[in-house]
C-alpha cells in the first residue's frame, strides 16, 4: 500500500511538471527571427513593404484573438532583414519552418565586459614605426572617421567630449540625435555626432513580458559606454585624474574622430534584439567601425546564428564597416573566449605599466602591499581590531560562509569598528558584494585574501579595502591567531609607475580556444585593459562611493576586456584615417601582424602566474598602432572566405545564400578542418595526427609597402613540429603585388596538445609576423 501511494504520489508531482511546462511553453517570450541578408533598396517604401510582410508573417502564426502580439519589437532592414517579436515556443519554432526565416532564437541577456594607456602603447613597449615621419596617435587629423560604440549610452557634458578644433560634420553622416527627458539635440556637438536609444522588453509581476519604452535618453547612466566611448576616441583633456590617482593627460586613441552612441543596455544586461537594431542603424547611418563591449556568457555559448552580434557583425563586415568586440571576462579557464566569428575582431585584455597599491599595516609593525581603490582616512597613527570572518559568524551560520562573507554571514557586535579578513573560497561571492557585506556589519576596512583579478584593481571607494595573494594571506591569519589581540590599518591607496613586467595578461581575461571552432584562433590580439582612467558619469550610485568633501569625480579607473576593446577601436580608427581605402580586414591584418610579443624588459610577454603567454591567452600579441600604419603585408579576409567559413563549419548551401543573396555553392568536401584554410592573418589546425602526412594550409597576402620588395621566411617553430614554407621567398613588383604561399605542418616527433610557433616574412623594413597553433594527437 505505502508503494502504491509513492507511485500515486510521483504521478501526481510529475503530472504537474508536465503541466507548467506545457503552460511555459505557451508564455509569450522574446524571441529573434532573423531572416539573411536584406535587399539593397530596403529604405523608405521598400522597407515599409518589408515590415508589412513581416507583420503579415506574425499575422500567419499568432491566434487572431491575442492580436495584440501582432507587434515588432525591433524590425531589421537596412545590413540584414529580421525582426524581434513575442512569441510562445511553438510559434517559434513554427516561424523557424518558414523558406525565409534563417534562425528563430530566444532574445538572449547578453553582459557587459566590465590616459596612461596611450602613452604607454606608443613610447614605454619600444614601439617605434618602420619608417621615420610617421604622425603620432593624437596628432593626425582622423575628423572624417566615424565610430559607433554599442553600450550603456553617453554623457555629453564629459570635457572628452568636446568638440574644439573638430570640422564639420561629415556629409556622408545619415544618423540622428535622438531627444529625450534629459538629451537635447544640442547636447550632440561635431564630436558626438549621433544618440540613439531604444525600447526594452520587461517582465510584470506575472511573468507577462511587454514592450516597454525606456526613459527616453541616450544618456548613460551606468557609466560604461561614457567611458569605452572616451577610450576609443575622447579629446585631450590635461590633468585628468580619479581623486588624485592616474593623474595626466585623458585622452583616446584617435581624439578627433566623431563617436556615434548607441545606448543598448543597462545595469541588468544587454537584450539581444537590441543589439542587432542597433548595429542595423549604424550601418545605415554611415559609421566605419562598431565597437561593442558586450557578450554572451562564455557558459551559454550558442553557434554563430544565434548569438546577435555574430549575426549583425557578419552583415556589417559585407557593408565594409569593421566590428571590434570585446572577448570576455571569464579567465583564467581555457574555451572561456566569447565573440570569435572570424569576421569579428575579438580583444584579449592586459595591464599597462601602472598599479594601485593598498598597503596593510599590521600591530607587530609588518607592512603588506595589496592592491586596490580607496580613498580611506585610516592612517599610521591609529590601529584597529582585526578579526577573520569565521570568528565573527552570526548566530547559525557556518564558518565556511563567514570566511568567505556571505550576505547575512557577519555578526554586527562583533564586527563593528573592526577590520574583517575574508577568503574567497567560492567565486560566487564577488568583491563588491564581500565589500558592502562588511561594511553593512559595521566593521571599518575589509582585506581580501583571493589570488583571482589580484592583476585588476577593485575600487572601493571611500572604503578601506586591500586585495592581497594567498602568500601574504597566510601570513595575515598567522598574526591573528598567533596574539590576544590582533590589529591592523589600510592606508590609503598610492600609485605604482613604470612596472616591469608589463604588458601582462590580464587574469580575468577570457582565454582560447574557442568553443565553436579551434580552427581560427581567437583571441585576435591584446590590449590594455587593467587600471584605465577614462570619462565616466559624474554621480555618486552608493554612500561612500565617493571621498568625504569631494564632488564625484568627471573619470575613474576601470578594469576589464570591455577597456580593451576600444583601444583597438580608437587604433582602427587612427589607421583608417591614414589609408582611407583600405578594407576591415586589411586594417585588422595590419593589427594583427605588426603586434608585440615582448614586454618592457624585452623579453617575451606573461600572464598573471608569471609563466610565458601563449595565444590562446594574447592572440598574436599587444597592438601596436604605429608599425601597423606599414606592415608592408596584409592578408584580406573578404566575404567570399566568411561564405567558405560558413560552409565548411556545416551551414547548409540554403542558408548560407539568404545570408549573402548570392548563389554561393559550398565545396562539396566542405568539412570543418578546411576553416583553417579561410585567409587569416593567424593560423589554428585544431587536429594534426601524428601518424598523418603533413597538414598543408594556404595563404595569400597583399603588397602594401614598397613596389618591388622580396621578403623571407622565418619559422619559429616547437621541437619535433615539422614546419616548411612553400615558397620562402616572395618577390613582389609592379605588375605582381598579390601572392599565395603554403605552409606544411609534420607532427610525427611533436609533443602532444597544443604547439605555438610564428612564420615571419622580412624585407629588411618590415616583420609580418604570423602566429600559428597546431594541436598535435
């Protein structure tokens, strides 16, 4: 009898399940239909016949009596066709059956990958260009280059912003200055050119999702896009600081070039839909490079039709404008790296030549230096009790949740006026929440014991807070359990110059290979992106944020591949506005070979666990803007290779022509080993058996320099990994200024796993450097 109840009991749970799944799958959600490439005269009439068709489309699968869903969210007509609707699960798929639809996908929350840098960039890595004469980042006239930046918004009143000294507005410019309660017209200048903001989608109190208008501005009010935005291509602004620290010249990659500003997210996240409307309307108002620093989850990676921006990108780059994204913040951990369609420039993060130092103080008079932000009024003269979370616990709460200072772990009697020592045994739990645990429990200073982003400095404020590694950790908690009464100060936080090693590679960082495919190496190339000052918002978003007696500060120092990524934004653009007829691809080429692989002790480039960096941590290396103004040689990665890549990553020949309106016929031999042959300027062969002949990859590359050039090969390859050039030596001429070589790769006596080399063609003037990655079984 008690089985037969279990068994009745079990029905009954599971009847339910079945039955909230079922009313789940009914619930109207947002989803992105996207429909391939768009016709060339969908604008004006042409693109209102098109929304017509597609809200006939919604008519065609949404009961009559919910007509109310027959709306577009956003609508996708300029760079590619398609549309964002709700719509239950069986819409959706119903919608993904039509002949025209290419892929229907639930609207993903995609995240946020959140001065001196220039300077260091230019002049402290040795970093001189080929030739003499070469203009400086800040001193070439760059006014006629256009910059989209996809984030959080701008805030026009940031002095990185002005628009002394910069002409006219282009006349090509199709784009607008979208008003709102707080943005006027006027507040877009010959600088900010463009604002644009757009409708979200919001959730009520019964799971119903709706259209929603935001607030009505451009205007940033996380601080994020203001500040990429400023990276990329902010004006010069002298004794620029963040209360103090950082101080200097701010000032972006190129300082003339306009900025566009498309305002995608919010504190929660960035709606999908929301993004490709966006990159949609930049393309049609006429910008030459997009910057986002924005993506999916590494965990959640989805294939290349349906992650938004793959999608938008791949129509931007058929449109000629180049897409620079941002590769994650979910390092260490290998296959972490987001963002990595070819015809996606993807930007790995790492530090510049400066840190922030906290430094600790304990009672039996031994000094720490840990790192991170404060703007603390603890001083020499005073100590204070220091405790370890444990100790401290509530009533009732374990002590591997205090340790870690978890929400509600703390005890306010103990706590107050004491500075709390915590671990990081569960990453869950980030530095800003263990930081307003402590401060919420009364307690006046928190030092954290956590070897993770030690590399990137927190900012806490007004808050006494040090960051310190496992090392000075376990020295910290001997102290405290070694006397009755243990005491300690967080002096506040003083600027490190001139850093050697550097640059490294950022920890957090999100590292290769990529999940999708390990036949194009991703990350691309490096960039700064630890401690950079840049314009933010000036508001105060908590109590302490900022120090007693001061206003909040007009910048801040930022750490993150988000900060990367418009470095290589602003030198795309610095490159684009001396050669003014070269493709994406040729400007990216020119990034990529020309990179650094050294640092400023002339010795090869390190991630944070001091050991060699290798390129699925760096991509080919750090840009370096100036040489890449003459790489001498440039591979052109056209629309034609991203067709083949499609192909031979198993798009069907159907989907691949909506995609491009042409009538492309794959390689009947299309299979993913042959992406390694789509020309890039690196190389990835994600399977070379040892037992196999040699692997043989093809390559073609564009004369940009001298006429009537011969350059070498040079191979830097691992013992035991056989690598031959075929030629090597290519002879250019006035009538010859485009070759093909190939490189063979023989893995018999190679280790194991993956092996790093380069191919490096010389003529005496220029290094175009090639990295390559083979993984040997």
């Amino acid at each position: 009898m008690e089985c037969l109840q279990q068994f009745l009991h079990f029905l009954f749970v599971a009847s339910l399940l079945i039955s909230s799944t079922a009313i789940s799958d009914q619930i109207p959600k947002p989803y992105v239909v996207y429909m391939g490439n768009s016709s060339p005269n969908n604008i004006g009439v042409e693109g209102q016949i098109l929304e017509s068709s597609h809200l006939h489309l919604l008519s065609s699968i949404i009961p009559s009596e919910q007509s109310e869903r027959i709306a577009l969210t956003h609508h996708f007509s300029h760079a590619f066709s398609g549309f964002s609707a709700l719509l239950t699960e069986g819409e959706a798929s119903a919608l993904s059956g039509h002949d025209s639809v290419v892929s229907v996908f639930p609207d993903p929350v995609l995240q946020l990958h959140t001065t001196r840098s220039w300077d260091f960039l230019e002049s402290d890595l040795g970093m001189k260009p080929y030739s003499y004469g070469t203009p400086k980042l800040h001193q070439h006239s760059s006014s006629d280059i256009i910059i989209g930046v996809i984030d959080t918004g701008i805030w026009p009143e940031s002095p990185s912003f002005r628009d002394e000294g910069i002409g006219e507005i282009p006349s090509r410019w199709k784009g607008v200055c979208m008003e709102g309660s707080d943005f006027k017209k006027s507040n877009c200048n010959r600088k900010l050119i463009g604002a644009r903001y757009y409708n979200i989608l919001a959730t009520s109190g019964d799971n119903q999702t709706h259209i929603e208008a935001t607030k009505g501005s451009p205007r940033d009010s996380v601080g994020h896009g203001t500040h990429t935005a400023s990276i990329a291509a902010g004006v010069h602004v002298n004794n620029a600081s963040y209360f103090g620290l950082a101080q200097g010249t701010a000032r972006g990659g190129s300082p003339s070039t306009r900025i566009a500003a498309y305002k995608t997210c919010s504190d929660e996240g960035c709606s999908g839909a929301t993004i490709l409307k966006a990159i949609d309307d930049a393309v049609k108002d006429g910008v030459d490079i997009i910057s986002i620093s924005i993506g999916l989850s590494s965990l959640f990676q989805s294939d290349f039709l349906s992650d938004p921006i793959a999608i938008g990108a791949f129509h931007a780059e058929q449109k000629g404008v180049l897409v620079v994204c941002s590769a994650g913040n979910d390092g260490p951990d290998p296959f972490t790296v987001v963002n990595t369609a070819p015809w996606i420039f993807t930007i790995a993060a790492s530090n510049i030549d400066r840190n922030f130092q906290s430094t600790i103080v304990l009672g039996n008079g031994k000094y720490f230096q840990g790192t991170g932000i404060n703007f603390s009024n603890l001083t020499h003269s005073k100590m204070h009790r220091l405790v370890f979370g444990e100790q401290v616990a509530a009533k009732f709460v374990p002590a591997s949740e205090a340790r870690n200072c978890f929400p509600g772990s703390l005890d306010f009697n103990k706590t107050a006026g004491s500075i709390v020592v915590c671990v990081n045994d569960d990453p869950t739990v980030s530095r800003q929440i263990k930081k307003l645990v402590v401060q919420d429990a009364r307690a006046i200073g928190i030092i954290l014991i956590n070897e993770d982003n030690k590399d990137a400095p927190f900012d806490a404020g007004a808050f006494p807070f040090t960051q310190v590694g496992n090392l000075e950790g376990h020295q910290i908690l001997q102290y405290i359990n070694s006397t009755k009464n243990p005491t300690a100060t967080i002096l506040p936080t003083t600027e490190v110059s001139r850093l050697k090693p550097s640059p490294i590679v950022a920890s957090f960082s999100s590292r290769g290979p990529s999940s999708l495919t390990e036949n194009v190496l991703k990350p691309d190339v490096m960039a700064p992106g630890v401690g950079i000052l840049a314009a933010v918002i000036p508001k105060s978003k908590e109590p302490g944020s900022v120090p007693i007696g001061k206003k909040p500060s007009l910048y801040a120092i930022k750490s993150g591949t988000s900060m990367a990524c418009p470095h290589v934004t602003g030198a795309a653009a610095f490159i684009k506005s001396v050669h003014t007829k070269w493709s994406s691809s040729m400007i990216k080429s020119a990034l990529m070979t020309t990179a650094t692989n050294y640092n400023n002790l002339r010795k090869p480039l390190t991630n944070s666990s001091n050991s060699i960096a290798d390129p699925h941590e760096m991509g080919v290396g750090e840009i370096n803007p100036l040489r890449a103004l003459n790489p001498g040689l440039v591979f052109e990665t056209d629309v034609e290779d991203y067709l083949r890549f499609l192909c031979y990553f198993g798009y069907s020949q159907k989907i691949i022509r909506s995609m491009s309106k042409t009538n492309v016929n794959c390689p009947k031999n299309s299979s993913e080993g042959l992406i390694s042959n789509v020309n890039y300027p690196s190389i990835s062969v994600s399977t070379l058996k040892k037992q196999q002949k040699a692997k043989v990859i093809t390559r073609k590359v564009t004369n940009v320099g001298s006429l009537n050039a011969t350059y070498t090969a040079k191979v830097l390859a691992p013992e035991g990994l056989v690598v031959k050039v075929i030629p090597n030596k290519l002879v250019f001429s006035e009538g010859v200024q485009r070759m093909t070589y190939k490189v063979s790769f023989y893995g018999k006596e190679a280790r194991s796993g993956y092996n790093f080399g380069s191919l490096t063609w010389l003529d005496g003037h220029h290094y175009v450097h090639t990295v390559f990655a083979v993984k040997v079984e």
